[in-house]
C-alpha cells in the first residue's frame, strides 16, 4: 500500500537541500597533473643552463670572473625565479641577445607553469559553468533516470549496454538526493543531478521537459508516485516507466501518468515460484531477465526478406509483433503476414558483449 507522505518538517528540509548538476570528467589524474607540470619546469630549466653554458664567455661572474657550469645552473635558476641577484651578468652581444630571445620567454613559461595550478582552480569554475552550459543546449531525446539504486542502474546498464561511447552515457541523467550516489554516476559516465525528483525544479535542471523517457526507480512507491505525476506534468508526450514494490500501488501509477508499471515484488515472487515448481524454467526465466547472460529479450525491425512471411518462418524465435500500437502475440492470426512497418520481439542467444546475436 501506499506510504504517507512525508511530513512538513521532512519536505522544508528537502526544499533547503543544495542541489546540482553535476557532469562526468575526463581530464587527468591531479597526480598526474602536477608531475607532468613538474617535467615542463624541469625542461625549461635545462634549456636554459644549456643556453647559458653554451655562451658562458659572454657571461661575468663578480666573485671570480669566469663562469662554470655551476655558475650557468645558479644563474639560470634565480633569473627564471627572477630572483636576480646580479652578480652573474650576461656584457657580450651574443649572450644579451640570448637573454632577450630565448632566456625572458623561457622564463614567462617557467612562471606560467608555476602558477598553472592557481590559474586553473581560478578558470574551474567557469569552465564548469560553460560546459554545463553546452550540455543543456545539446541536450534533448534523452533519459531521465530517478533514483540509482539496483534497479536505476540495472536499468541503465540495459539501455546503454557495455559499448556505450561517453557521449552516449551523457545522455543518461540520473536524479538522486545522495551526492555519493550522483557522483558515483558521474564516475561511470553518466551526468547527475543532486535533489528531490518529486520538486519540479529539479526535474527541470535534468532538462525533463526534453526528455524522450523517464525511468523512475525510487525506493518508495509513495515517492515514486510524486515522481511521476512532476513529470507527467513538465513533459505530456514522454515514455514513463516506473517501477513499485507492491502491486496493489500499480493503477495508481498508472493514473498518475505511467506508461508501463513494474511489480518488482511480485516478480520477484512469481520467479521464485516459478524455480520451485518447474527449475529448468526459472533458469529460462533468470537468463531472460538478466542481460548478456544465455538469452536475451531483443526489439528489431522487420527485415526485407521477411515481409509477407509467417511469424513462424523467421530465422529468430518470435514471441510477439508491434504493428502500430498493437501488440500481437505469435500465435494471433493477425500476425501474420509480416508486415514493412512491423517490430519483432525476439528471443535470441545473447553475445559476450551483452548485444543480441
């Protein structure tokens, strides 16, 4: 049955939740980072004691008046910390010259470099900002999904599958309140929003209202009852799919604007029966729910050479046709003829890479 609502104290709480969007990152390691800038400096530094040692003769050292490769290392590291002392100077004509064409812009660099890591927690946050500006504008036809528990992410991992692009991932939205959550997300690629889905404007940072399908997956039915009727309410012509842990709560879903409802419980329920009473068909059943493994439910057009065939003639194992917006079982007489504009649901025999073959 459905839970009560949460209380007033509960809901302000949530309303004063910071919440954001967070997108994934593929930028290199902060180790990484900073040996690599470590490298940049040390090369620098070596070109220039190269280029000091090169012309050493047009260099004057007050202490001794000649300079030696120690001199060039010491003269090298105060004028590109310009340091600066003075008592290493550059009086021929060729060495000035050096100074002014290859020593002052390899200092620049050398600077540039130290203060890279300041320059770059300065610029984060309107890079941030920019690219989160793109991804909205880009973003449309894509899936909201809320709540990233088993179920969202079984939920996921079915739509993107494990050849996925980055790309493609972005276009998965996942809605949670946990930020641990979130960024675990984000960590696998997909982009996240940090709130209570059952607020409007936290559906609308996840850009709802340009989704093509919501995949609502809470972990109270209560909830994702709210989640649904905000999200039927900011999009009209989105595919809700939600799922409830009871089935009595599964019309009021319906009511509420989804489109198709799961029963998780009582699925579970049915499975476990079904492995008791018959387990070779539990086993059937387990291979069909779990992607990649033995077999795998597919959606696929109706090729070619099929038009005008019996269901029973195709080369895949049919269970059902999609024509129009009726669903056809094989055995049904309308079936067949297969027409152009069908869709076939197949069982077929699921390939490593979790891709029906």
């Amino acid at each position: 049955m459905i839970l009560p609502r949460q209380d007033a104290a509960a809901r302000e709480a949530h309303h004063d939740t910071d919440f954001r969007v967070l997108l994934p990152r593929y930028g290199v390691a902060p180790i990484r980072q900073v040996g690599r800038r470590l490298l940049m400096a040390l090369l620098v530094m070596v070109a220039t004691i190269f280029i000091v040692y090169s012309d050493r003769a047009g260099y004057h050292d007050n202490a001794d008046g000649s300079v030696d490769f120690l001199d060039a290392v010491y003269y090298s590291t105060v004028t590109l910390s310009t340091t600066g002392y003075g008592d290493i100077v550059p009086y021929s004509d060729s060495a000035r010259l050096s100074n002014v064409l290859l020593v002052t812009p390899l200092r620049v660099l050398f600077l540039i470099i130290l203060v890279g890591t300041t320059l770059e927690v300065l610029t984060e946050r309107t890079r941030e900002q920019w690219r989160l500006t793109r991804w909205r504008s880009a973003l449309r036809d894509h899936t909201v999904v809320v709540g990233f528990g088993t179920k969202g992410r079984s939920a996921v991992q079915t739509i993107c599958g494990p050849s996925a692009s980055p790309r493609e991932k972005e276009r998965i939205v996942v809605v949670d309140p946990n930020p641990k959550v979130v960024e675990s997300a984000t960590a696998h690629g997909y982009a996240g929003v940090i709130g209570d889905a059952t607020r409007s404007d936290v559906l609308l940072r996840a850009e709802v209202q340009k989704a093509r399908q919501i995949i609502v997956a809470t972990q109270r039915d209560d909830t994702a009852v709210l989640v649904t009727l905000t999200a039927r309410q900011l999009n009209r012509a989105a595919k809700i799919v939600a799922a409830v842990r009871e089935e009595e709560n599964a019309p009021l879903l319906r009511q509420s604007g989804a489109n198709a409802v799961i029963t998780s419980a009582s699925a579970a329920g049915r499975l476990l029966g079904m492995s008791v009473l018959s387990p070779s068909a539990g086993t059937v059943m387990e291979d069909l729910i779990q992607k990649g493994s033995g077999l795998d439910l597919v959606e696929r057009p109706v090729v070619k050479a099929e038009v005008g065939r019996g269901v029973r003639d195709t080369d895949d194992l049919v269970v059902s046709v999609l024509r129009g917006h009726r669903l056809l079982a094989y055995d049904d007489p309308e079936a067949s003829p297969l027409k152009a504009t069908d869709r076939l649901i197949t069982i077929v025999r699921a390939c490593p890479d979790g891709s029906g073959a």
